[in-house]
C-alpha cells in the first residue's frame, strides 16, 4: 500500500456526494474495494478545493482513476508514501496512523535527521530510534 494525495477539479461537495456520481454497479466497486480494507480515504478541504488522500494499491489506483476517467473528472495521483513516513505532513486517521507506525523504519528516520536535522524528529521517529538501541 501506498499514500495517495489526489489532484481533482471536484468541488467539496461533489466530493462529499461522490457516491451519488456513479451508477450503482461502480459505485459498488468502490464499497468493495472499502469493504476488503483495499482503500481507506481521508479527505481534506481548504478554501473550497477538495483533496483527497488515499491509502492503497496502485492496482486501486489504476481502477479508481479508469472510473473518473469514464465520468471526466481529472485524478491526478501523487505518491506522497515516502514524505507522509517522513512526517513531513499529517493526516489525522487511525488508519494513515497505523500505516506509518508499520512502515517507518530506521534507515529512514536517519535520512530524516540527516536530510531536515535532528529537530526534524517527532515523537514517532524517537520511538524507531529507541528500540534500535
């Protein structure tokens, strides 16, 4: 699984009312992927432009951006992974949470420190560092 930001010309509230968009049948693609835990999502809105952020496959990915394609809404995906287990920017979801607490490892937490400065170090960081020791 990856972090996905997605670049969109939706408005928040299509955004909102995205399930309204698709028929039932896509829209029921979606609810499975959802459903298998293939695809958790957390949406982030400010001044009235909607940016979703997707934990998934590329497979996912690829199947999310063939349906906007068919409904011509742009989706621009933007592998984010590496700068989101950086703690380069937060998104408040137990489930981007958890993914960062799996996946951050040591020899990242030193790039960090030797790329933005032991300052740079969050809480989660210190915590890979302490159990290396």
């Amino acid at each position: 699984m990856k972090v996905w930001k997605i670049i969109t010309d939706l408005t928040p509230e299509q955004g909102e009312g995205i399930d309204e968009i698709f028929t039932r049948e896509d829209g029921d693609l979606i609810r499975n992927l959802d459903g298998n835990n293939e695809i958790f999502s957390w949406d982030y809105i400010e001044d009235d432009v909607y940016i979703p952020y997707l934990l998934c496959t590329e497979q996912v990915i690829n199947i999310l951006s063939d349906l906007c394609q068919k409904y011509n809404f742009k989706f621009g995906p933007i592998d984010v992974t590496e700068e989101f287990l950086l703690g380069r920017f937060v998104i408040p979801d137990s489930d981007f949470e958890e993914f960062r607490v799996d996946n951050l490892t040591e020899d990242m937490v030193y790039w960090k420190i030797k790329k933005f400065g032991v300052e740079s170090l969050d809480d989660l960081d210190k915590r890979i560092l302490e159990l290396s020791i």
